[in-house]
C-alpha cells in the first residue's frame, strides 16, 4: 500500500537581492514527506534551514520550483486560499509559544476551533484529550504566567494539533527549554507521530531532538547533503547524527 503524499518539493530555489547582487539560499531542493513522517532539517548557520521551512509554511515564496500541500501547488494559490490552507491544513509550532495572556490554556488550546466555529462541547473533548497525551490535564484552568516554559510549549503543540492538520511545522520548539522540558516535548510529540496522528517536520540544531525523528536530512549551501534514517535504537541514532555534525564541520546553530 503506498503511504499518501503530504509535502512534495521539486527544484525549489530562493533567491535574495537583485541582479548583480544576488545571494542563492537555496539551490534546488528535492523532498517528498510521506503521512506520519517525523523529519527533522539540520544544517550549519547559513545552510538555508529556516529559509526552507518558511517557504514550506507559506510564510515565505520561492524564486523557483513547487511545493505540493495534499497535492496542491501553493506557490500558485490566491491569498484567501491560502488562508484557508493554512487555517485547515497546517499546525504552526514556534520557539515562543505565541500563547494568549488573557487565555486559560484550554482556551488557547481550542481557539482554533473556535474560530473556525466548532461547537463548545467538541472543542472541549479535543482539548481534553490532547491535554491528557501531553500531560497537561492539570494546568488547563491555568493562564500562561502560571506555566511552566515546557507546560507552554506542550501548550502550544497540543493548539497546533487541535485542527488534525496534514503536517506540523515545528521551529526549534525545544529552542528556550531546558534539558527536561525538551525531553517532555519531545515524547509527546513522538507519542502523536507514533499513533498516526501527526506529521511533523521540525528546524533544529539540536542532535538530541533530531534524534526523536524518524529520518534527518543535513542542509549545506542550500542544497541537501545526506539523509540519516532512525534504526531500532535511538542513542545509536544520536550517535551518527553527532558524527555527521562533526565531519561537516561548521556552527550547527
């Protein structure tokens, strides 16, 4: 049976500046992400990372090349389409929670939802249940300067899953956790990738949060240098990621 395509990306190029002045980001990316993946993108300062996963989430448009949500070019949508892909098809996971002060945390959670008119009864069970996965059961009353910065992000990620979205762009979410916290967030969402709930691709520049994807792939002068798939073991896994940092040298931050 043939896994459905999420994300396709063929020859995709960005270029910044003008003619004569013009710096290549990236150089003609190729990328297919199939349902239930977990990819991580790693790759020195400067390789194109954050470039990539900003024109994947339609937060940026490439110079050149498609990228296919569900089979839909969205470098040649209308704007209010892609709004509406972006609300129905993509869950946004940032290093800075982007939480509602005035919020509970189960009001955060379901304010998608919400606005997209879902009855209060059904928004509650979702919240509930993902609430339950990410361990947060107890902290739904609480506002955000209650929480922890883990609880938060654990937050953040249960209001990015709340729509069931095609794919989870997750930014260095581990980025402002500590060792512990990252670890919580990391868990859980390899809990909801494993169940067939989510999939993910996450920016990172950390080996051990590489290490809880299925597959990494290494970006250097914005192109694709290698992909390191997950065997049975996952410290194993790390191990290879740190040995392929360290034979390419350069500030993976």
């Amino acid at each position: 049976m043939n896994e459905k395509k999420v994300l396709e990306i063929k020859n995709l190029y960005k270029n910044y500046g003008t003619r004569g002045f013009c710096t290549t980001v990236l150089r003609g990316i190729d990328l297919e992400i199939l349902e239930h993946d977990f990819i991580a993108v790693m790759g020195p300062s400067g390789s194109g990372k954050t470039t990539l996963l900003n024109i994947l989430s339609t937060i940026d448009t490439p110079t050149q090349g498609s990228v296919r949500l569900d089979g839909r070019d969205i470098t040649r949508v209308s704007n209010k389409d892609l709004s509406k892909l972006r609300r129905d098809k993509i869950g946004f996971i940032f290093q800075d929670y982007n939480l509602l002060d005035t919020m509970t945390l189960e009001d955060n959670i379901a304010l998608p939802l919400s606005l997209n008119g879902v009855s209060g009864k059904v928004c509650m069970e979702k919240t509930g249940e993902l609430c339950r996965i990410f361990g947060l059961s107890e902290h739904r009353k609480k506002y955000p300067y209650q929480l922890s910065g883990g609880q938060k992000q654990r937050g953040a990620a249960c209001r990015a899953l709340i729509t069931d979205p095609e794919i989870i762009f997750a930014d260095e979410p581990t980025g402002a956790l500590d060792s512990r916290s990252g670890k919580e967030l990391l868990e859980s969402l390899k809990k909801v990738n494993d169940s067939g709930r989510a999939t993910i691709l996450m920016v990172t520049h950390d080996a051990f949060s590489a290490s809880y994807a299925k597959d990494v792939y290494i970006l250097s002068d914005g192109q694709i240098q290698c992909r390191i798939s997950k065997g049975a073991d996952r410290k194993e896994f790390y191990d290879r990621i740190i040995d392929m940092q360290s034979s390419m040298g350069g500030d993976f931050s």
